[in-house]
C-alpha cells in the first residue's frame, strides 16, 4: 500500500502599521476660526459634529493645514460647589419685637452665604446683615437684606439663606423683621459659592405635552448620538407658586434622570418673595427619545483651563471633498474570506480523492 501526503501551505503576511490619521480619511470637516491668536481659544461641540462622530468624540482631530493641531476635550456643567463651616449665634434676642443676634464666623477667610436654621413654619421676614471685625456698639459695615420664607402650607419649600457680597468680616449682625422669633434661630453656617457656567446649545425637539391622569407627559426625540446633560423647561409668565417633582426615562424605560422645577411669586405682609429654577441636570444621556413625566399632583491632569479662553467660531458643517477612505491594512484572509473557505474546500476535495485512490488499489 502506497500513502500519499498532501500538505496546504499558507502564509499570512503580517499586517502592516495603521496609518497615521489624515485630512483624507475623515468624511466630515468643519472650519475653526480662531477668535484670538493670543490665548487659549475653545468651541462648544454642537448637534451636527456629534451626529458624525464617535459618542466619546475620540475620532476628532484639528488641523493646521496638514498638521495636527493639539487639543483637549473638556466636558463643562452648570453648576454650584460649596463646602459649609459651623458658626457661632452669640447675643440672640428681641429688639423692639424684632429678632437680632451675632454670628462669629471663625476661621473663613471670605464668604457670600450664610445659612441660618430655623424652626418657624409659614413665615416670610427681611433679614438685614451688617459686617464687623469687633464686637459690640461701633462702625458696622451694610451688607444689604435678604429675603427668608417658609411655604409649608403652600408646599412651595423654604429659604433661610442669607446672600452677601463677598466679605471677611469676623462678625455678622443680624436684623430680622417680625415673624421669626429668638427662640426660633437655631443655628448658622457660612460658606462661599463658587459657580461653574457652562455653554450650552439645544438639541432635538419635543412634542406638545400631554395630559395623563395627574401628570403631564412630554416625548423628547434626539440626535442618537448627542450627550444630554440638562433639560431647561420653558414656563408661561402668568405660571407661578408652583413646585412639581418629575422623572426622565430614556427610550428602553429606564429612569435616568428626576428633580423638580419650581416658581414662587409672594407678596405677603408688603414682602415680596420671588425665586425661580426651570432646569434639571440629568448625566451623560445618550437616547434617541426621552419621556419626562411631570407630576401635577402637587406643588410642589495637565491641560489648565484657562478662564479668559476665547470662543472661537464654527463654520457649517461639510463633507469632506478630499476623503478617499483609510487603505484596508487587514491580513490577506481577512479581507477575502470566500477564497480561504474555496482553497479549504479544494484541499478537502483532494485528500479525499487521494484517499479513495489510495483505498482502490489497495484492494
């Protein structure tokens, strides 16, 4: 009996390096025009450069003719930060039936807040604030009033923060008209705010609101593959006294987001109250529809960011007229599969006939 052996070679040339990026391998461009040569220039990504990138924008490069321009993606959100400190009430009472106390704000080198706890319920009054480095009768230095309120019957929430321009007085004092009495002032605490702005830019659009039961439902459609952060509701003017928890769930169902917005306009004993907040901050969305569900049934590392940059200008967006595609750079068997499963297939057929060969003369 004779064998015989069949042997396939294949030989897979390794991959070449991937190119580096170029102008010609991208499908869209966009124009920077700087603002101002001399510092730090940024732009705001908008609806169109995230229909065409990638949802981490990690596709994106800037050039300077055909050099890459170095960059970095920095997210930015409204908001607020403050980090609070204890504070002493000294000489608590009632002057002419109004109550008046110290507070000694300790170790803060600089504040705009201060909070005050209070007991009392239903209460609007006018807290006035003067600033002192000593104790006692002498030159006191106006820090103007804010007003303070408790809409518990109304379930429109309360306020007991007092807003001061930045100051580093070591004593407050404190003047309330008649509605909050001594025994009522509970304690103090002093901080300084610091705010984060942030340029934002509208997204999708929304349908007309519908009414469900007790709740008011409104369909949000967005670009697929835009980041949603904040949610900015628009309110009639004649709308107010109003506070209304809601909830935000993305196309698969899925809560993602809740808060409330709110709008009081008192005036009560000649004080007029007036505090608004029609936004909600959701984190990161990345949906094509949203529904928020609005409750009616109460009230209820080595990038610096530089805080002088110039916004620089996007010009319309633009197919890429020199795109011509990145050179394919995968293996040989990768790229043409079908010939690899005819070549196994060819081999198959050949030792299979050798076999059968092989079998009749062996007999």
């Amino acid at each position: 009996m004779r064998s015989t052996l069949v042997a396939l070679l294949l030989v897979a040339a390794s991959a070449p390096t991937a190119p580096e990026p170029a102008v010609p391998y991208f499908t869209n461009v966009r124009d920077v025009q700087v603002s101002q040569p001399d510092r730090q220039n940024y732009l705001t990504v908008d609806e169109d450069i995230w229909g065409h990138a990638r949802p981490d924008l990690a596709d994106l490069r800037l050039y300077d003719g055909e050099a890459q321009v170095q960059y970095v993606i920095s997210e930015q959100q409204g908001g607020v930060s403050t980090e609070e400190q204890e504070a002493k009430i000294l000489n608590l009472g009632s002057v002419s039936g109004h109550t008046e106390f110290d507070i000694d704000v300790g170790k803060i080198t600089e504040y705009d807040r201060v909070r005050l706890r209070l007991e009392g319920k239903d209460f609007v009054v006018t807290a006035s604030t003067a600033g002192a480095n000593t104790l006692g009768p002498g030159p006191a230095t106006g820090l103007g009033s804010s007003p303070l309120y408790d809409f518990t019957r109304e379930a429109l929430g309360s306020n007991s923060t007092l807003k001061l321009p930045p100051s580093s007085f070591r004593y407050l004092h404190v003047r309330m008209s008649a509605g909050v009495r001594p025994p009522q002032a509970k304690g103090a605490t002093v901080s300084n705010l610091r705010e984060q702005r942030a340029n934002w830019i509208n997204v999708g659009a929304c349908a007309v609101p519908e009414q469900r039961d007790r709740a008011t439902v409104i369909y949000c459609d967005l670009p697929e593959k835009v980041s949603l952060n904040r949610i900015l509701f628009q309110v009639d003017s004649s709308q107010v006294n109003f506070r209304r928890a809601l909830s935000v769930f993305d196309a698969k169902g899925l809560r993602v987001g809740a808060g409330e917005i709110t709008r009081v306009r008192i005036n009560r004993a000649g004080t007029l109250v007036t505090s608004e907040d029609l936004a909600v901050s959701i984190f990161g969305v990345h949906t094509p529809r949203i529904t928020v569900t609005v409750d009616n049934g109460d009230y209820a590392k080595f990038f610096h960011l530089d805080e002088s940059a110039a916004k620089a200008q996007l010009g319309p967006g633009a197919h890429n007229d020199a795109y011509m595609g990145r050179p394919d750079t995968r293996p040989w068997s990768d790229r043409h599969p079908a010939l690899l499963w005819v070549a196994m297939l060819l081999v198959i057929a050949v030792l299979a006939a050798v076999a059968i060969r092989g079998l009749a003369q062996a007999t």
